[in-house]
C-alpha cells in the first residue's frame, strides 16, 4: 500500500516537473503541484463524512427508525471496540452499503434500502463488518488521498494540454523542453495514476473483506451478501444510475462494498473494486484458517 502511494507522489512530481520544463521552472511547478494535492486531500478527508452523505443521498436514522440495522451497526462496532458511529439509509433497491467519516469517532455507516430486505441477519452483519474494518483502518483518509492526488494530476494535465493548444504548441516554451515529452507526461502520467488509485482502492476492499470476516467470525456469510450484491448490480432494474431522482453520484462508486455502477463485468484491472470471484475465493481460505466451511 505504501509503495503504490509513493508511486503517486512520482507521477504527480513527474507531471509537475514536465509541465515546469515547458511552461517555466520545473520544481515550482512540482512544489505547486504537491501544495494543491495536499489542501485538497486535507479538505476531502476532514469534510469527508458530510461530503459523502450528501453525494449519496443518504438519510441520518436514529434507533427507532429502524431498529434491526441500529442494533447489527451497534453489535459490530462494540465487537471492534469502536464508538458508535452514525447509521444512514439510502433509498433505493439495491443492496449495498458503504462507510465514511476520517475515523472511528466520525464515522458513518449506511445502508440502502435494498440490502435491509435482501440480506439475512448473518449476512447483513458481516457485510457490516466489512464497514467497520474501513472504519478501523481509517480507509476513508487512504482512499481520499488516492483519488485526489489521481485527480491533480488528470486536471493539471488537462490544463496544460490547453495551455500547448492556446499557446499554439510552442509559443509558451520557456527552457527548451520537448512538447513531445510533455504530451507523453500529461497523457500517459494521469492513466498511470488512474491504475495505481484502483489498485489502492481494490486492496482496501480485500483488506475489509478480511477484517469482516474475522470481526463476525462468518466468512461464509459475507461472501454469500457479495454474490448477492454483485448480482442485483448487474441487474438493469436494480441498478444505480435508473432512477436519476433517487440514485447517488457515480464520484461515490468506490465506496460501496460492491461498485453498484457497473452494467456489467468489467476488466479488473480497471475496476474500483476485486471482482466477486476472487473475493469470494480469498474468503474460502480465510475459512479454512478459521476452521469454517465457506461454501
């Protein structure tokens, strides 16, 4: 994980650093650069909960307005030794959940609708396991750095590309550099970025995943509630995105224990999240350790 954040800070140095080479100096471009991530990653992260729940439409609940997902949120959080953390629903047909908030003190769990009438008790519980783990492991601040500075990086991209079409590829070539070095940087630098902030975002799933299972001691449980997820996704009545009035921000897809944007089977390599497959195999031999059956 570490080394895939590191790889981040040199992509977005590297763009910085083509771009100063065209434009003006190099390290202030790059020092700017890693100036305007780090503002950014702090907003995004210490605004993150009220953020997301606006983003997802989602609605704060207390206990009785639906005691079952309070009491399951409730368990789980007292077996990780946790505070409470708010509990919110989305009202739409899909199940899915997903967690927010800059830590355990801050926290916010939601839930759709969806998942409340398709899930069992187990099931739903360990998919709440999953929730806390991010809670736990405070992901909400790995996954918030990875995007923005993925999103620096595509946008200073996009200006220096009209800054060379403006500036009629060359008007603006203060020290020499290669306009080709630089449309190199700013196309293949930002699709770089784009598959190091996935595959950060696909370890901090596997990693909950794990967590779940372990906290809720049903491995089993929590790969049946991903088929089942996985399965309404692909599903066009259920999906997000149908219904425009009630359906959360595509910018919210790798939050959820499952991307519910998707129509269909994506390569892996370019999704949010591991596919239900290998999770669900990665959970049968977290089974096996724990002496559980996964079936």
């Amino acid at each position: 994980m570490a080394a895939l954040f590191f790889v981040l800070t040199g992509l977005l140095m590297l763009v910085g650093y083509a771009i100063g080479l065209y434009f003006g100096d190099p390290l202030v471009f790059m020092f700017l650069g890693l100036l305007l991530a780090g503002g950014i990653n702090f907003g995004s992260y210490y605004w993150s909960d009220k953020l997301v729940v606006r983003m997802t439409r989602a609605k704060l609940i207390q206990e009785s307005d639906n005691p079952t997902l309070y009491g399951i949120v409730r368990k789980v959080a007292n077996e990780a030794n946790i505070p409470m953390p708010k509990v919110g629903i989305v009202n739409n047909p899909q199940p899915n959940a997903f967690a927010t908030g800059r830590g355990p003190s801050k926290a916010v769990v939601v839930a759709t609708s969806g998942i409340l009438t398709t899930l069992n008790p187990g099931e739903l519980e360990a998919v709440i396991g999953h929730e806390i783990g991010h809670v736990v492991h405070k992901d909400v601040l790995l996954s918030s750095v990875a995007a923005t500075m993925a999103g620096v990086i595509s946008y200073i991209g996009n200006i220096a590309m009209w800054s060379m079409m403006f500036g009629g590829y060359g008007g603006n070539n203060k020290n020499g550099g290669n306009p080709l070095f630089l449309i190199a940087a700013i196309v293949l630098v930002p699709m770089g970025a784009m598959f190091v902030q996935l595959g950060i975002s696909r370890s901090v799933e596997y990693n909950a995943d794990d967590y779940g299972a372990k906290l809720t001691h049903n491995p089993g449980a929590l790969a049946s509630a991903l088929v089942k997820i996985s399965n309404q996704a692909k599903t066009k009545s259920q999906g997000f995105g149908r219904n425009s009035n009630n359906s959360p921000s595509p910018a919210t897809a790798s939050l959820w224990i499952v991307n519910p944007f998707r129509g269909s089977s994506l390569i892996e390599l370019f999704s949010t999240h591991p596919s239900t497959e290998h999770r669900v195999e990665r959970l049968r031999k977290i089974g096996e350790e724990m002496g559980v059956y996964v079936p």
